[in-house]
C-alpha cells in the first residue's frame, strides 16, 4: 500500500503513541484527521504538524460515545475525503486489582478501550469499503492482550485489550474479500501520559480523578512514541497483522501458550475416562 497522499485518521492523537502515529503518518506524506476527548491536546498536535508542512484537522469527541465519534467521522470526511488509513488508538489505563477495580472505572475501561474501538470501526469501515481503494486500519491493543500480567495490577485493562485482539482478529478475517488490511499493534511500555487519561474521565464514569503514578511512564526499556509509529507504518507496508514493538516479551508468550498446551494435554484422557467423545465435530 503506497500511502503517500491518501488520508488518515488517528484517534487518541493528543498525546503519547497517537501523536506518534499522527506524525509518522504525515512524514510519510498522509494528510490528517485528528480525534481526542482533549481538544487543547489536539490542538498541540495540529499545530506541532502543520509546523511540519502537513495538512490537519481535528474533532474533539469522546470515542467511547457512538454518536460523537460519527460526528467526527462525518467532519473529517468532509475535509479530508475517503479515508485509507485509521489507527484505531484511543485508550485509557488504570492500574488497580481486581477487587478494588470500582465499576465505575470498570465500566469507563470497557466503554473507551472496547467500545471505543468498535464505535471507530462502526464509523470508518463501511466508508473504507465503499470507496474500494486500499486501505488499512490499525488497532492498539497491548502485550497486556497477549498474556497476563497480575504482578502489573492491570487485570481489567488487561481484559480489554484481549477483547480488542479478539475484535481484530475477526475484524481481519470479515475484511478478507476486500483490500482492507488490519494490523493489531501490541506494544509494551512506551512514553506517554496513559497515566493521566484519569484527568479526562467522564463525569457518567465519576469524573476527573488523578492517579497517585500519574508522571510519564518512563523506564530504561520504554520506547518513543515516534519509533511505535516508524514500527507502525512498516507494518502497513508490509501488512502485518500482529504488531510487535518488545520481542523481548517471547518468553512470557511461550510460557503462556504453554500452559494452554498443557491444559489440552490433560483434559483429552481426562474426557475419555469419562465416557466424553474428544473427537465431536466443532459447531458450524
């Protein structure tokens, strides 16, 4: 896919991995439309790339709320015309257990870290199909939808990029029969402000709160948002479906997938020995 002119969306592009994606989408040459609950973020972004020579706009909307991410989607249209490339983006982290996860956090991850990912989809994709072209969209999940981190206390976060790996995984396979490609980017630590995305909740999820953590995530091994954006604008080239940015990860992926391995290996004689077919044909 040569992307050199064609139009790009990102959403959560006030800041962290979506500015980076934001601006490795105009260097290599896409003109852009910009989505963040943060309309002085965005506003930062737009002005860092036109600085740059890009073309930018920007609709300030809550991903999580269906209504306003097709207003933005419409107003973007507008400006940019078909959209081919969309890094699905938008997230928000929290770092709590299990039992002291409120649902009002619970319900807020869920609403923007899935349904936010679904509302984008809903908005984007029937354009992307009805224009015929090629295009691509990009979802962030994480490492943390790879396997379990509950040394992290991230569980719920945790839960919801599994189910947004799940929605790109189908995602790709309902896109076959059209020159829409999905990628599903699972980056570990990078630098960013997720630990402020409290300061912008909802008042329906709470409202604003601010973490105790809420400094930028940095660590000896903590990528930029702008090298996550080069990763990421490979992968469109060369149509990678999943993204990895920390392959210093495969060991826990093998531990993970073995332990799954192990449970397989374990329930077919235990079936057997109760009288249960293992070989039953799978539901059509």
């Amino acid at each position: 896919m040569n992307v050199h002119g064609k139009n790009a969306i990102v959403t959560g592009a006030g800041s962290g991995i979506g500015r980076g994606l934001a601006g490795a989408c105009a260097a290599a040459g896409m003109n852009l439309g910009l989505i963040d609950i943060d309309a002085a973020a965005l506003e930062d972004t737009q002005a860092e790339l036109r600085r740059e020579g890009a073309t930018v706009h920007f609709a300030a909307a809550d991903c999580s709320e269906p209504a306003a991410v097709y207003r933005a989607a419409e107003a973007l249209g507008g400006h940019l015309g078909p959209i081919h490339v969309v890094c699905n983006n938008a997230g928000v982290g929290l770092r709590s257990s299990i039992l002291e996860t409120s649902h009002e956090n619970f319900d807020w991850l869920m609403a923007v870290n899935v349904g936010g990912v679904f509302n984008t989809i809903k908005a984007f994709i029937p354009g992307m199909i009805a224009h015929g072209e090629p295009a691509h969209m990009v979802i962030t999940c994480s490492l943390a939808g790879l396997y379990e981190m509950p040394e992290r206390e991230n569980a719920v976060y945790s839960a919801t990029k599994m189910a947004v790996l799940g929605l790109a995984r189908n995602l790709a396979a309902e896109l076959r029969p059209y020159p829409i490609g999905v990628s599903a980017l699972c980056p570990g630590l990078v630098v960013s402000n997720a630990r402020r995305s409290g300061e912008n909740r909802p008042s329906r999820f709470g409202g604003s709160f601010t973490r105790a953590d809420s400094g930028e995530a940095r660590a000896t091994n903590a990528m930029t948002p702008a090298e996550i954006g080069r990763i990421v604008m490979l992968a469109i080239e060369k149509e990678r479906f999943l993204i990895i940015s920390h392959p210093m990860a495969r060991g826990a992926i093998v531990e993970r997938n073995q332990a799954l391995l192990d449970e397989f290996d374990w329930w077919e004689p235990a079936l057997r020995e109760l009288g249960i077919s293992t070989t039953l044909t799978p539901v059509p």
